[in-house]
C-alpha cells in the first residue's frame, strides 16, 4: 500500500463537454490543469483510481536543479520558481524547504564526474559547487564516516509528495477544475483527422484538445490512437522512519542510500543506486528503443519477471482493472539500504521503519520527458516520461503542458521535449547524469 496521501475530493460523474480534458491525476495533470483553468478554459481531469495515489505521492521528495540533464535545466528553473511561491498558489504548506542537496563522493573519480556535470550544467549551476573537508562535515551532523566530498546546491530543496500534489488538485477545483476520481478513460475519440473527444467508463466527454498525463498508463492509451511512445516502467522502492532528532536536514545521495529529511521529523530512504525493471511485453516492444540507455546504466539495472499488476477493480479495460499501480517494495534491498544508513548515522540506529512502499516510475530512452504536440493527431498533447525526476520538475512541467495547450508562448524552448524524436530517425540518447 502506497503512503497515505492527503484527500482531493472530486465529482461522482464527468460533464458531457469541455475545452479541454487531462488524463492522469498526478503532480502534472493537476498543475496543468490549475494553470488552464486559471486562463479561463473549461477543464476536466480524469484519474481511473484516486487523485495522486502512484508516483506522485510515491518518490522522494526532492526539488533539484543539480544534476540535470542539461536538456532540462531550463524547466526545472521554471519549475523552482513556481515552487518558491506554491504555499501562496494553492494556500497550504507543502513543505517546500530549501534546504540543499549533496552527492557525496568516495573518490576522486565521483569528483571528476560531478565536476563534468557542473561544466556542461554552465550558467544554470548557480550555487552549485563541489566541497570537502569542514564544510561538508557541517552538513552531516552526527556522521561516523567521512566523505572524499560532496556536490552541494544549497538552493535545491525538499517537499512532501503527500501534500504537494493534493494542494495542487484542490487549487484546481477550487478555480473550477472539475475532477472525477475513479473515471478511467477507455479510449481518446477522433473525427476528421483530430481528437474530438473521449470515451470513459462513465460515458463520452466532447473536447478538443485532450492531455495524456497517464504515467506509465500514457503509453498504453495512445497506442489506441495509433502514437508509438516508447516507455517502460522502473520500479523503485521507499521507506519512511519514525521521527528522530540529532541527523542531518536536507537531503543527500550516495552509492549506498538516498535520504531526505521529512517535515514530521522522519525521514525518506531510498536506495539510489538500483532500480527494478520487471520484464514484460513492453520490454521486448521497444527493446532497441533502450539498448543505448541500458548500455550506459547496465549497473544500475535489476532486472525480474513481470507477473502482472495486482487487480484492484473491475471492468472492461486494464485500466478499470487496475485502478492503482501498487508494487510490493523490495524488502531486503530496503533492508539493506536501511542498516547502512543507520551505520553511516548511529543516531538514527533502531529508530523504526513507519511504513515502505514502491512505485513505478515512466521512463524514457533518453530519461527525459515527452511535453509535446502531435503533428500527426491535432488536438492531442503528451506530458509523460519523467524518468523519476516528475515531482520536482512537475510545476514546470504543467505550466509547459497548458502554454502547448492554450497556444501561449512555451515558457521554455520545447525542442528538446518533442514527441517526434522517437519516430523521425533521431535516436534519442541519454546523456551521463549525476
């Protein structure tokens, strides 16, 4: 079972007709649609399950500009700009809490690889900078261990993934979003060459314009359609501590644990260091797609056999089928991931573990997003494919989606981000992250 996220209350039935209707209820479909209400369009947003119940209330809960793919170091400015006034956007605390983010090094061989990001990074660093020595030490207060050094942002920050997203959807119904919460959508309509529509369990929605913002469900509804997007889904697992005092604040990354300081005092821990890609149609579907990215990432993979996601509805699609994605969390690697933190910082030692969950992450071949027109279906939009960097990057994100949607100049150039990469001959790449 995913972390309890805070409630977003939406209508039993969808309206017959809007401007425009979002398929997806996570941190990108609601920014998007808060944005595109607040520009005077009707807005529907559709979510088969409830509002913000798979990734975007599983991940980390961080907010980082460092260690970007330079190709997204543009949005997620955007994005941390939105991020800096969100408590007044949406009118509660999300926990947004700049309080730095470091990746600690072991060796000078991590040093030369954060050192290559921050030239390609170039003005975008800001206060990106490597440190060593006092300094970092300073920011690990009761550590047993030292670090050769650490990539430090002092501006990147934290948020709470349970509320962040939540506030976000209430903000939108509040501006007069409509949302309707266990509304799978079956099929995306057509007439003459453009979308004029959809189809959900509860009935048709004329529209013009329709945002696919499903996650890793995006692939699976525009196949329908007829758009190719290659997208697999990677599993990652979480935990959450009970809350302790005396460790560190912020967040950090290492080969051995990712963690985050919680705003109820506990803290989120992760292994950053591998992943889990359950093998199944998908994974043999767009096998060549990937082969660049598992070429450069081989040690990161872990691989398993899909079994299928659990039922937890009923219906005539996968989509009612399914209504959540809700992996079971890898226990022993979480174990582990756990004992080494605790040893890195004994103060944490038998502090207990209050829940552990996993979520499924949309990646891409070249792990960054799809926020993209379709030149062969007007009147479709995409914003999918966030690689495991959605929540932090999502307010920008939204914003993008709704300047695609409502013909407003794009805050950010879109070039990168197009869908056609993946059908016209470009062989998308992942370039060397952090």
């Amino acid at each position: 079972m995913g972390p309890p996220v805070e409630p977003v209350i939406s209508v039993e039935k969808p309206p017959a007709t809007a401007d425009v209707v979002i398929v997806g209820g996570g941190i990108i479909g609601l920014t998007t649609a808060l944005f595109l209400v607040r520009r005077g369009l009707s807005v529907v947003a559709c979510e088969k399950g409830q509002f913000v119940g798979e990734q975007s209330s599983r991940n980390w809960g961080w907010v980082r500009r460092m260690g970007r793919d330079p190709r997204e170091l543009p949005l997620i400015v955007e994005a941390m700009r939105i991020w800096e006034g969100m408590d007044e956007l949406v009118g509660v605390d999300v926990g947004f809490r700049r309080t730095g983010i470091l990746y600690l090094c072991d060796n000078d061989e991590d040093v030369a690889h954060h050192e290559n990001w921050l030239k390609r990074a170039g003005d975008h660093c800001v206060d990106s900078r490597m440190i060593r020595g006092a300094e970092l030490s300073a920011l690990l207060p009761g550590a047993a261990r030292n670090w050769h050094a650490a990539l430090y942002t002092a501006s990147d920050a934290r948020a709470e993934p349970q509320k962040a997203a939540a506030a976000i959807g209430r903000a939108a119904a509040a501006a007069g979003a409509v949302l309707v919460a266990n509304c799978a959508v079956r099929n995306i309509e057509t007439s003459n060459g453009r979308v004029s529509g959809i189809l959900t369990e509860h009935g048709h929605i004329d529209c013009q314009t329709v945002v696919v913002a499903g996650g890793v469900w995006s692939t699976k509804l525009l196949r329908g359609v007829g758009v190719r997007l290659p997208q697999l889904g990677v599993r990652a697992s979480v935990l959450r501590t009970a809350p302790v005092s005396g460790g560190p604040d912020g967040a950090a990354w290492c080969t051995d644990f990712a963690y985050r300081k919680r705003l109820d005092g506990g803290y989120t821990i992760a292994d950053g260091s591998q992943n889990r890609h359950d093998i199944g149609a998908d994974s043999f579907r767009y096998f060549f797609d990937f082969v660049p990215m598992m070429r450069q990432e081989w040690s990161s993979f872990n691989l398993g056999l899909f079994t299928g996601p659990a039922s937890n509805g009923a219906g005539d699609t996968q989509f009612e089928r399914v209504r959540t994605l809700d992996p079971a969390p890898l226990g022993s690697r979480l174990s582990a991931t756990y004992a080494a933190f605790q040893k890195a910082f004994p103060v944490v030692k038998g502090v207990a573990v209050e829940q552990a969950w996993a979520g499924i992450i949309d990646a891409t071949p070249d792990a960054i997003p799809v926020i993209s027109t379709v030149k062969s279906l007007p009147g479709l939009v995409i914003s999918t494919g966030f690689s495991g960097h959605g929540f932090g990057i999502g307010p920008g994100a939204g914003r993008l989606t709704a300047d695609l949607v409502s013909g407003d100049r794009p805050i950010v150039d879109i070039a990168a981000f197009r869908y056609e990469r993946f059908i016209d001959g470009t062989r998308p790449r992942p370039t060397t992250g952090v």
